[in-house]
C-alpha cells in the first residue's frame, strides 16, 4: 500500500540536527597496580573502584548547538561547563573490568565511540575495547555541536567542528585515565526508588495505542523508576550513578550559552555544593552522575510547552528539575545495599538497515525486516512540549548548505516506502548514506554486567515501553529480575528514536524519527536477546561488521578566527565597564572586558573567569566559569575589525561571604600573522556586604 499522509504530529524537535536538513571486548588483563591489588585480595572477592571527572567544553562562541536544530542557536558563552564523569570497576578475584561513561553532550555519536576507543587502546593497549567500555550521554541541548561524522547531525551546524570533537574526545579519555588511575578496593552499592515530578509524556496519543498490559507498568504514562548505584572506596564515599528518564531540555532553543542542563545542575550540586569539589583544583572526589535511561518521550517541562512547568523561567526550571533529581538520587544512596557479582561485558555491531526479525519478537507473530533509513514527514511538525519546529525552507532560501539539502531532496522509492509504512517518508538516508554518511547503518549493541546490575546500552532514544519490551526481553534471556535490567539510552551511537510497532503507527515525532521501520523495535529485542545469551552463557561474541570511520570525508562551513583586534582605546584583558563599587548579597555583579575569540583557546580544563576574594592579604578564587552563579558572555563588536567584549556576570549568593571581590577575565588574542596570545585582565575591587 502506498504511504499515507499522517495527521499532523504534535511532536517537536529536540534532539537532531537532520530536521535542519529536512526543512529545506576482549577483556584485557588488569593493569600492574590492579593486578597487584587483584592478587593481595581476600579470596571472597568484592570490587576495586575508581572515578575520574574532566571538562569536555567545545567552543563557546559562534559555534552551532547541538539537539533542536536551529541554524541560529549558536554557543555565545558559558553557564556551566560540561564534564564527563567515569567509573572503572574492575572483578578483584577475575580482573575483568568495565568502565562506565556519562558525559554532558547531546550524544555519543560513532565518531565519538571510535575516537576514544582508538586513544584508549594507544594508552593501554587491549585492556580496553568496544566490549567493555560504555560511553553515555546526558542529552543535554545547550552544547556546541559538529562533532558527528554524520552530514544528518551536523548540517544546522554548518559542518563538522574539529575543535570541539577533540574537546569531548580529550575530555572522555580523561576522565577514564584519571578513573584507571584512582582504582582502590572498595564495594558496590545498589538502590531503587520512583520519583513523579520531574518528567511527563509528550507524546500521549502514541503512548496510548500500547496494550494495557504495557501501559500499566506505567502509571500516569512516566517512568517514575530512579535506580542508583553507590560507590565506596574502602570507609569513604567516592561516587554514584543516578538513572532516571527525562529529555535534559528545560533550558530551551532560545538559550545560546553553554549548560549541562538539569541533570547537569544535579551533578553539580551533589559534586561541588555537597561534597565540596572544587573541578579546577584537579584532585580526586566526589564524582555523581545522573544518566538517562529511555526517555524518548519524556519531557521535563511540566506544562507541556518549552521552558514552562514548574516555573516560566527556563534556568530555574534546570534547577528545580535538576534538584528533584538530586534529592530522590540522594535518599536512594542513603539506604541502597551493597551488591556482589562479577562484572562482565559483551558488545556486537549490527546492521540495522537489513536485519530478519523472527515471529518471536514481532506483534503479529510473522517475520519481518528493518528497512534502509527514513525520515518521516512528522519530524517537521511543530509542537508545544521541548521547542517549536523549524521553519520549511522557502523556494529561493539559500544558506551555507542549501545545495546538501538540494541533493538530499530525492524521492523515495516506493518499495521503500512499503517497508517503512505507515511513514509518510520525506529523505530515505538510508539509500544516501551509500554515497556519502547522513546517518548510521551499523551500530553497536552492548550489555555491561555490574554485579547485580545489567545495563543495555542502546544508541537510540528509547521511548519508555521500547525500553519496557527490551528490558523484559533481555531479563528473561539472563533469567534476572527486570529491576535488575535498565535500558541505557543514548549510548555509543546515535540513530535517532525508537519507538514501538504500535507507537510508529502513530507517526508522532518519535514515530517519524525511527529511521528503520515499524520494527526496528522488536530488531533491538532480538539482538539484544543474541547478546544477553553471550553473556549468560559465558561464551564469545561475534563483534560482526565494524562501521567504517568517516573522518576523512568530513567538511564545514564555519569560519575560523581571523584576527582579534582590542576596541579603541583599549587593550586586550582592560575593563569596558567595571562593577560597581559595592553589592548586597542577592544582587549581580556584572564586568565587561576587551576580548579576544573565545575559540582561539577553549580553555578545557580551565576557565574564562574567575570571581576572587581577598582573603589574608592574597587573593583566592571563590568561582570560575563551571559555577551557578556565573556567566561568560561573548559578544562580536565589530566582524570587520575583529573587536568583541567579554561580560561577565555573578549572581551574589545569600550567603556569600561579606569582603573584598574581584572578577578575574581569562582570554587569548590572535594578531593578523596568525599567533594566538593570552591574556589576563582584573576588575576594579568591589565589597559585598
């Protein structure tokens, strides 16, 4: 039957880029200190655990973000840095190990995968693979994007940034390195919880179309399941890992500063306001993580439209969004109970574009077929829920990349369109990916054993019932309580939704964006169940087909930094308009400073600013650019001769020490030959009383 035309979704776009284009482990032996520790372990076993914690901040100025896919959000400073947070836990009686990765970026795209694999192999050669290292994103949609070797992901950016791709690679790479280096023997904690007012369904009508035996495992249409994992180092604290699913987007497409959003705020808040971790001081402690498991249709913003529910205030949202988080996260800890078990992983790549899927797994018992990737016509459709669509390009728009969308606008054959239907199909990048790489074919497909704990790694965002049929199909092949199974989203690639058979029926957003057809779902369901058999059993498995690397056919459209010039009058690091002579705690401090671009340095693991108060005659910093409190703005003057200011704000706590301030600018210049210079400049001293 030909496709039909789908009522108007009334999905938005919060994760991808290619709407832009639409409108128009072989486990290897333990390290010598592992092993030594491995080897002076008591016969009863336990675990040796380590954490690490590092800056994966892309550029900050003039750079395209990443998750709504608008052509005018692009970075102009920074709220908050993002940070990638791992942990090492490693089998003290077998010396098998995993490591676990969450980062604050939109995705873990193959790009990504395959450029920290490459660096960790080069730094410890097999001990590290595909197999047992799971990289994992938060979604946050307030970061530089570009670091895709997908045209579908980085096109609103303008092409691939290479800046900010070494930026989230380094960033993964270190946090793993410092991880491996703070291994110590220590236990494994584990709690469940449900927490109510921090997500809802923003896709109902699709919801609903699910059978009432999976509809009421969901009451109220959430997944209210928060699962935590606590981590000890000997007698002391030394991590956790707090699931809960809810799209990171209280912050909307109208911000263009650099967040981690409200599971970002989370980590913050438990790391740096609970625990006193200082990120610049560069020492180990506390590392709290607060991933995503299936939340392809869970919203944070309450009242069902962008930046509203509970307040009107986007950032706040963030917070309290983030704090409801924390604080069920946090109530968990508390009472979770140590776990045994070994760890373990196992890891396949499979072709999602052409896989057999038995009777087993489909809902009317028949063997089915994923089909080559598609776009549907309802990933335009505007909404109410996470961010308005994206205008059609209109006949004579033309942009940087106006001839990709040209080429992209070809028909869909309609054997094709059978196969996806009922999709109303719009750009089959399934069928031109053969030329050049829109989005993925092969992905891989992962389950990490944590003790009692297994988590299935899937490169999608799973909507809570295709989390639902995964996780029971994947507990009853291990034969483990589902409690026990969560569906890590978001995880080592990126293609896109997944939803159910019954949801893609709908062709609501989430309908429209899974690429492979009304059953790509029971796909991951059988695949994931080849997987769980390998690990059950103990036996090896067949990695498959590796996706090629794409890095050689990358292109952009973004200009680089020209030249900086000083405005006149001034010189690079001088005040433009200093602070006012004195401030009551709960007012704001703002500084403005000649400048220079802010991509000729990001200063990962650094900071652009720095709030210090004079304390015994020296002056300490008190806050940076990673904080709450502060912003770093970056604003262009004059394109023509290169001049831009910095302004710097800090929101004066209520319990702010009263004293002597200052705000400290870090940046780099770069004159007309090319060398890039930094510079430091300091306000005039202002008192908070």
């Amino acid at each position: 039957m030909p496709p039909r035309t789908p009522r108007r979704s009334r999905r938005t776009l919060p994760a991808m880029a290619v709407a832009a284009v639409l409108g128009a482990v072989s486990l290897g032996a333990p390290s010598p200190a592992a092993a030594s520790d491995a080897a002076s372990a008591s016969a009863d076993g336990g675990y040796l655990v380590g954490r690490g914690i590092a800056d994966v901040t892309g550029e900050a100025a003039e750079t395209g973000m990443m998750g709504y896919s608008s052509f005018d959000q692009k970075t102009s400073g920074i709220h908050q840095r993002q940070r990638s947070r791992a942990f090492v836990v490693a089998d003290r009686s077998t010396g098998k190990r995993v490591v676990y990765v969450n980062a604050d970026l939109a995705m873990i795209f193959q790009s990504v995968q395959q450029g920290v694999i490459a660096r960790l192999k080069e730094r410890y050669g097999s001990l590290y693979d595909e197999a047992n290292v799971l990289l994992s994103a938060t979604h946050t949609h307030s970061g530089p994007g570009g670091y895709s070797h997908h045209v579908a992901y980085n096109l609103s950016v303008l092409g691939f940034q290479s800046a900010t791709y070494r930026a989230v690679v380094d960033g993964i790479v270190e946090s793993v390195a410092k991880a491996h280096d703070d291994l110590k023997p220590g236990t494994v904690s584990l709690g469940t919880g449900t927490l109510t007012n921090a997500s809802v369904n923003r896709s109902r009508t699709a919801f609903d179309r699910n059978p009432a035996s999976d509809r009421a495992a969901f009451p109220g249409a959430i997944d209210p399941a928060m699962t935590v994992l606590r981590f000890r180092q000997g007698d002391k604290d030394a991590g956790a890992i707090s699931w809960f699913a809810t799209h990171n987007t209280s912050i909307t497409n109208k911000n263009t500063l650099i967040s981690p959003d409200n599971k970002g705020y989370a980590s913050y808040a438990w790391e740096h306001d609970r625990e006193g971790v200082r990120y610049l001081d560069n020492t180990p402690g506390f590392v709290a993580a607060f991933p995503n498991t299936n939340a392809g249709d869970m919203s944070p913003n309450l009242n069902l439209k962008p930046g509203s529910g509970p307040t009107e205030d986007e950032f706040e949202n963030a917070r309290i969004i983030g704090e409801r988080q924390l604080d069920k996260a946090r109530e968990i800890y508390r009472d979770a109970k140590p776990i045994g078990g070994g760890v373990d992983s196992r890891m396949t790549y499979v072709d999602m574009e052409n896989v057999t899927v038995s009777g087993a797994y489909t809902p009317d018992g028949q063997e089915r077929r994923t089909c080559p990737a598609v776009v549907g016509a309802s990933t335009l459709a505007g909404s109410v829920e996470d961010g308005p669509a994206i205008p059609g390009f209109e006949e004579g728009t033309r942009t940087p990349v106006a001839g990709i969308i040209d080429a992209l606008r070809i028909d869909t054959p309609s054997w094709l369109a059978t196969c996806q239907y009922p999709k109303a199909s719009l750009i089959p990048t399934g069928l031109l990916s053969n030329v050049h790489p829109v989005t993925p074919k092969i992905l891989p497909l992962q389950i990490v054993k944590l003790g009692e704990l297994y988590l299935v790694a899937g490169p999608g965002e799973f909507t809570i019932t295709s989390g639902l049929r995964v996780r029971r199909t994947v507990a009853q092949q291990l034969g483990v309580p589902l409690d026990r199974v969560l569906l890590q989203g978001y995880a080592n690639s990126y293609s896109q939704y997944v939803t159910t058979p019954e949801e893609y029926d709908a062709q609501q957003y989430e309908g429209g964006s899974t690429l492979y057809g009304r059953y790509t779902l029971p796909a991951y369901q059988q695949e994931f169940a080849r997987v769980a058999a390998s690990l059950k059993q103990g036996t090896a498995l067949d990695r498959g087909t590796t996706p090629p690397d794409e890095s050689g056919r990358q292109f952009t459209f973004q200009t680089g930094v020209v030249y900086d010039n000083p405005p006149p009058n001034h010189s690079f690091g001088s005040v433009m308009s200093p602070p006012s002579a004195s401030y009551a705690r709960g007012a704001t401090a703002t500084v403005e400073f000649a400048t220079g671009h802010p991509k000729n340095n990001l200063r990962r693991g650094g900071t652009f600013l720095e709030v210090q108060r004079l304390v015994d005659g020296t002056w300490v910093r008190v806050l940076d650019d990673g904080d709450w409190a502060t912003t770093y703005r970056w604003k262009r003057i004059n394109g023509l001769t290169g001049t831009s200011k910095a302004t710097i704000t800090w929101k004066i706590a209520a319990d702010t020490v009263p004293g002597d301030y200052r705000i400290v600018h870090h940046g780099d210049a770069k004159n007309l030959l090319g060398k890039i210079t930094p510079f430091t400049g300091t306000s005039p001293v202002f008192k908070v009383s």
